[in-house]
C-alpha cells in the first residue's frame, strides 16, 4: 500500500527535471518551500488516498508567480505567465504516466487561478487523479 509521501516522492521524480527548467524556482514536497519565497516555485501535495488493494487519490500541484504593479500601490495576477504555466497540464500528466505504468493519472480539474495574498503572489493549482493497483 502506498502512502501520501510514496504519491509525492513519485510525483517529485517524474516531473522535477521538466518543471524547474520551466520556472525560476524549485519543485518542493508539500509544507517545504522557503517562507518568502519570491520564485516561481512548484508545490506537490496529495490530498486524498484510499487505502486496499486499488488506491485512489488526488494530488495537486500548485506553482507559484509573483504579481506585478498595476500602477501605484495595487498588484494584480501575471495573468500570461500563470497561461503559460498552466499550458504544462497536459506535459505534466504525460511525464507521469509515463514513470511508473502501474499507476493511472488524469486532471479532474481545469487548472485554476488562486491567490495567496499572504506572499502577494498567485499560483496554478493543477489537480490530478490517479489509480493503482497494489497487488
């Protein structure tokens, strides 16, 4: 039976190489990206995991891009640099299926826009599915 941490190791792996030379920053596992981070950094979480002999689950991926100025004090989403990184959707879910066979992926969800207003920087959150057979 695999755990959350086997889920991100194996995300981790498959797509490191490709995402971090697309970005300015690094991959993390969840909780270890570097407090005030100002890179466009790419977060693995997984969210959910049965348990059994088929585990289903999903993972998200949120990579991080700083806003810009507007003009005077307000700043607002890099709205065609988040386009371009949530183009990697697709590369994403290839580069994982193709890690590991015993694993099934998919998107269960369009990639969304979403602020974290804490860092004034917004992310896309790609949400993955993915099924594996345990015995």
């Amino acid at each position: 039976m695999k755990n959350s941490i086997d889920i991100q190791m194996l995300i981790y792996k498959a797509i490191r190489e490709y995402v971090e030379s697309k970005i300015s920053g690094k991959v993390y596992m969840q909780d270890c990206r570097p407090l005030n981070s100002t890179l466009e950094d790419a977060i693995i979480g997984v969210s959910t995991i049965s348990g059994g002999q088929v585990q289903d689950g999903r993972a998200r991926i949120n990579i991080y891009c700083k806003d810009i100025n507007a003009g005077g004090k307000r700043l607002m989403p890099n709205l065609s640099r988040l386009h371009e990184l949530s183009a990697m959707t697709n590369t994403i879910v290839e580069l994982l299926e193709d890690a590991n066979e015993e694993y099934e992926w998919s998107v269960f969800q369009a990639p969304q826009i979403e602020a974290d207003i804490d860092v004034k920087q917004h992310f896309v959150s790609i949400g993955l599915e993915f099924r594996i057979m345990t015995f």
